[in-house]
C-alpha cells in the first residue's frame, strides 16, 4: 500500500492569519445543542421592567347633588293651609215636657192611706223598684214617715238622697227630689189645699201620679194640660 505522508495537525485554537478569533458569545452558540428548531428565549435587557397586565377599569365617580343657589334657599315654602271655620251646627230643638201618667183610686178620707199601701204594694210587685216610688200625704204624717223620723232628721233625709227605698214625706215637700212614681195621698188637710198639692206632686212625679183619695182631678178642674199628661186613669178599688 501506498504510504501517505502524514498531515500536520492543525490546533483549532490558533486561527490562522487574517482570521478573526471568535467571540465568547459566538463559541456558546454553537456549543449548544440543537432543541428541534425551537427558538430560544431572548432575556430581557437590564434596566427594562415587564409591562403590566392591566386590570378593571374603574367606574366613574358619581357627581355630587347640587347644592341649592342662594335664589332658591331664599325662596319661601308653602304657607300653611288655614284651618276650616267650623259651621254652626243648627239648634237643638227644645225637649218636649215629660209625659206623666195620672191615675186615681177613689177612697175616702179615712181610708186613704190604706189604699196608697196597697198600691205601694201593687207597684213592687210588678216590678218596680223600692227607690222608685215617692208616697206625700196632704194630711197627716204616714206611720213610716214618723217612724224613719224617731231615727233623727239627718238619718231621715238621708235615705232620701240614697235612694234605696220607698220614700215617705209630705205633700209640702220642698226638695228638688224627682222619682219616677208619686203616690199622693189626700188623707185630710183643707180643701182649698188639695189643687196644690197635686201640682206639686205632680212636679215631682217623672212618669207615673197615683191620687189615692179626694176628688177625680179631671172631675175637679185640675190643670192636667198644663204639664201635657192625659186625663186620669181610675185603679180598682
């Protein structure tokens, strides 16, 4: 075989003349492997911060009310309504007088008063009450009017002002007492004297009058229409 001479070796890290020695840059490029034509990231130079993402962008802020201009502080408000004159309510009528019921049980003189109890009597039991019922005599006093009386005379009236029972007085009564039941009783007395006593009984009567004894009132002329009530109704004897 034919024998070559050998070539002289030639070291890679002498460049020869007019060649330029590579870069420190340029001999790590082409040390580094080839990564499947990937390119390689490029670090950013020094000095230059990364951009930020930016976020939300925030809503506007709201404007302010306006504030009142010195016109319209100064502007008055609504003056107040005045109040209503009240109309004048119309009068009211005047109340009739009350309507009194007069009833009489003939009896005489001296049986006068045992027929006012035995109406007293006639009176509670169909159910009128005890504090209901006023009994005047034109004559003499009634046994219960002097018996409440031994009691004293403060004791006497006031059972009158309680009200709790039946009432014994006499026909001259001059106390604004009103009930509504008035037994009067004409057991004795002047004649002349029994027109008034009846119109002061029936002052005091408010619904019903029972004249036990004297005359028929209707009969006797009696003012019966002077307080608007009818004419005398007759009781059993």
């Amino acid at each position: 075989m034919p024998v070559f001479p050998e070539e002289p070796e030639i070291s890679e890290s002498l460049p020869g003349p007019g060649v330029p020695s590579p870069r420190e840059s340029d001999a790590q490029a082409l040390n580094a492997p080839a990564t499947g034509g990937a390119t390689t990231a490029v670090p950013p130079a020094a000095g230059v911060a990364p951009a930020a993402v930016p976020g939300p962008r925030p809503a506007p802020p709201r404007p302010a009310p306006p504030r009142p201009t010195a016109a319209r502080a100064d502007r008055p408000g609504p003056s107040p309504r005045p109040n209503p004159i009240p109309k004048p309510s119309p009068p009211r009528p005047a109340p009739r007088p009350a309507q009194v019921e007069v009833r009489h049980v003939p009896a005489a003189e001296a049986e006068a008063l045992d027929r006012a109890d035995e109406t007293v009597d006639q009176l509670l039991e169909s159910g009128r009450d005890p504090g209901a019922v006023l009994v005047l005599t034109a004559g003499a006093a009634h046994p219960w009017q002097q018996h409440e009386l031994s009691f004293g005379e403060e004791r006497y009236w006031a059972q009158l002002a309680e009200g709790g029972d039946v009432f014994y007085a006499d026909a001259g009564l001059t106390r604004p007492v009103r009930r509504p039941v008035v037994v009067l009783v004409v057991n004795g007395g002047p004649a002349d004297r029994a027109a008034a006593v009846y119109a002061k009984a029936l002052q005091h009567a408010e619904a019903l009058l029972v004249v036990c004894g004297g005359a028929d009132p209707a009969a006797a002329g009696l003012p019966l229409g002077a307080t608007g009530t009818p004419a005398p109704r007759r009781l059993p004897a």
